[in-house]
C-alpha cells in the first residue's frame, strides 16, 4: 500500500515525500506508522525510494517530538 501512495505522490514531484508523510500522519492508525518506520530502520526491504524518504521524514518528525 505504501508503495501506491508513493506512486501517487510521485507523479507530482515537487514536495513527494513530504505530501506522502503528510498523507500517512493523517490517514494512518499510529501502530501502523511504527510498524512501517520499524521496517524502514531495518532497511525497507520492497519499499519504493518515495515510500523510504516519506517514512523517514515521519520517523524523524516523532524523535524530534519525544
């Protein structure tokens, strides 16, 4: 699914990765954002780049939060 939603930010290019985070923050349960960021800290496996540069810009985001 994630890897959809990038492709769909994708397309504008501009601001992708940011409007995917942004789409995850608001549409995403948040045991679903840990998962995912989870998945990412351990390499992404199958994650398009779009999809790995959003879910770090939400990873970040919550350590700067903490």
């Amino acid at each position: 699914m994630a890897n959809q939603i990038g492709a769909f930010f994708g397309a504008q290019k501009i601001g992708a990765a940011a409007g995917m985070a942004e789409h995850l923050r608001k549409f995403w349960a948040p045991h679903m954002r840990e998962t995912i960021c989870e998945h990412v800290r351990h390499g992404g496996v199958g994650l398009e780049p779009i999809a790995i540069e959003a879910v770090k810009i939400l990873d970040a985001e919550k350590k700067g939060a903490a």
